[in-house]
C-alpha cells in the first residue's frame, strides 16, 4: 500500500494510530498529581482470587502429566498471540487485514488471558497512544512502574481517560460484526476459552486430575499471559533505547519483547503503529539482527499472509523509517 502522509509536525495520520503531540508536549511540563480515581472494589477482589489461584498453580506444575504441560506452554503461547497479534495489531491498529476464520481464531485466542472484551481493549489502546504517558493514557507510565504494570487495574479510570477517550476514532470497531458478537457475548465466550477448555482437555483427553488443571492449566495460564502483556505497558515504557523517537517513554525493552513474542520494540510501534511487523528485524520477511530476539507474532502474521488468511500487511517504506530516527531517534541504532 502507498506510505501513510506525515504531517508538517510528527503527528502521524492514521485513525488507529493517532499520536495528540501538542497535547502530550503540553503535559510533559505538568508535574503528575494524585490519581483520584477510586479503589475497584471489583477488579481488586477478581485479582487476589486469580493471583492465589496462579501461585498454586505455580506448586502444582511440579505435579502435572508431562502432555499437561505442554498443552500449558501452548495455551499461553496462544493467549500470547491472541493479545499481540489480535487485539493489538488487528483491531487496534488495523496493521493488517485478516480472513474471517483468523478473526474468530484470534479472537478465541484472546480471551485465553480473560481480560476486558477485545473491543473495549482496542478502544482503551488507541486512547493510550493518543495521549501517551499522560493522565488521558489508561496506564501512564509517568505514575511509575508498578501503575504502568498492574496498579491500574485496581483502580477506576482516571477522569481525563473517559474525557478524552471520547474523541477517538472506534466507527471501524463498531462495524465489525465479528468483534460486536464477540463484545455481546464475551462473558459466554471467555468462561469456554479460559475455564472450560484449559480444564476439560487435560482431564478428558490424558487424564489430568482436574485440580491440577483448574490451578495451573486455567488459574495460572490466565495470570502469567496477563503479566507477560503487562509488561509492554510497563518495562517497555521504562528501560530501553529510544532509536525511533526520543519523544515518548516507549522503548526497546528486550526483556518484554521475549516474554511476548515481539512486542517490546515499543520505540518503533510508538512511532509506526500501524506497522504489522512491529520492528526491523527477524521474521521470515525482515532481515536477520544477531543482536535482535525473533519476532514471533510477525512470523506467525507471516505465515498466515503465506496461507491466504492474512493480507494488506502494513509497513512505512525503509527511508522513512530511516529519516524518522536520524531526526527524532537516539542515535542507539545504527543501520544501513
Ligand atoms: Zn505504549
Ligand atoms: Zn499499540
């Protein structure tokens, strides 16, 4: 497809990657005050459940059937995708374009990790990149590391996240029927994908014990899927090197890329975040980096491009990601 258009400032026109530079440099000079949200009576109580759950699941690990513990590996790892490859750069981002088969498979993955609906998250994302590290950001990194990462979760939303969040662009959400039924129906469809299936198929098809399944198949999954994906809107707006762009907190978080499968070159998704690829580097179509971690959720979009169920892949042209980081970027990357 033809190169996105860069405005006289660096805010980069895409609906589904919208960056407010003006209103980002203006609080950038406010100091962060007291979040005045309220404790989520709700979400807290949901959390230390899941969390007592996970930390059994941990002790009986040792316990299960070594087929249960490749199924384990293998639903987080779908859960993982599910995240980044789905709700992120799918919905949120439109970075490609997907068949009707990888939609729902991708949105099946998702509720794996039993998070909000996939739409509610796109929607909250894109008011994150258009208002990153402010108050508008659900998870503004400026309130630290532990906010970035989980502590706002346990709170309810920052005033100037509902404010602002209504000037977002969500008409391509609403106009998916696909992601709509699965809005409707999202408590249905996560109670099948997070309790039913993680328990059933031990237990029915090698003979788990089913506590077992429960703690470290269903409990523990959820919550370590949940923290991998955490940690983008945490390490990754921390510790790393800004090549892209010195104007976000987003950066290039080794750390967070392996534990999500390519979703830590958060530098590079800040500043191209309609990109499929998210980064330069390691998949089957991007050029090998040594010093780089593989890119799996790219090689996976990839390969569904390979088997005709995705298409329209997305990606800034090589000079413009070049001219990007000679004038905005940190000098850390060199290449050629
Ligand atoms: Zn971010
Ligand atoms: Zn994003």
């Amino acid at each position: 497809m033809a190169p996105l258009p860069l405005t006289s400032t660096r805010t980069l026109i895409t609906k589904e990657g919208e960056f407010d530079l003006d209103f980002v440099k203006e609080a950038a000079q406010d100091e962060v005050k007291p979040h005045p949200g309220k404790y989520h009576t709700i979400g807290i109580l949901y959390h230390t459940y899941y969390h007592i759950l996970a930390c059994v699941g941990f002790y009986h690990l040792f316990y299960l059937k070594w087929q249960s513990l490749l199924w384990v590996i293998f639903y987080h790892y779908c859960g993982i995708i599910g995240i980044g490859t789905g709700v992120h750069r799918l919905y949120s981002h439109r970075a490609f374009k997907a068949t009707v088969p990888l939609r729902i498979l991708l949105l099946f993955m998702y509720a794996i990790a039993n998070g909000i609906s996939a739409f509610s998250w796109s929607r909250d994302h894109r008011v994150h990149h258009k208002y990153s590290d402010t108050d508008a950001d659900p998870h503004n990194a400026k309130r630290g590391l532990f906010y970035s990462h989980f502590g706002w979760l346990l709170l309810h939303k920052h005033p100037e996240v509902i404010n602002k969040g209504k000037n977002i662009n969500l008409d391509d959400l609403y106009n998916d029927p696909i992601l709509m039924f699965h809005h409707r129906h999202y408590t249905l469809i996560r109670f099948i994908t997070c309790i039913v299936i993680p328990i059933f198929v031990p237990t029915y098809f090698w003979g788990e014990y089913w506590l077992y399944a429960w703690t470290a198949g269903h409990g523990l999954v959820q919550v370590f899927t949940s923290h991998c994906s955490y940690t983008v809107n945490s390490l990754s707006h921390q510790f790393g090197m800004k090549p892209y762009d010195t104007s976000y907190l987003a950066s290039e978080c080794r750390l967070s890329n392996g534990l999500t499968l390519g979703e830590g070159h958060h530098n590079y998704h800040h500043a191209f975040p309609y990109d499929y690829s998210h980064g330069e580097f390691n998949s089957f179509l991007l050029p090998f980096n040594l010093f780089r971690l593989p890119n799996g959720s790219t090689t996976f979009i990839e390969t569904c491009a390979l088997l005709g169920l995705a298409y329209d892949l997305r990606r800034p042209p090589k000079e413009m990601v070049l001219r990007r980081m000679n004038r905005t970027g940190d000098g850390s990357l060199k290449v050629e």
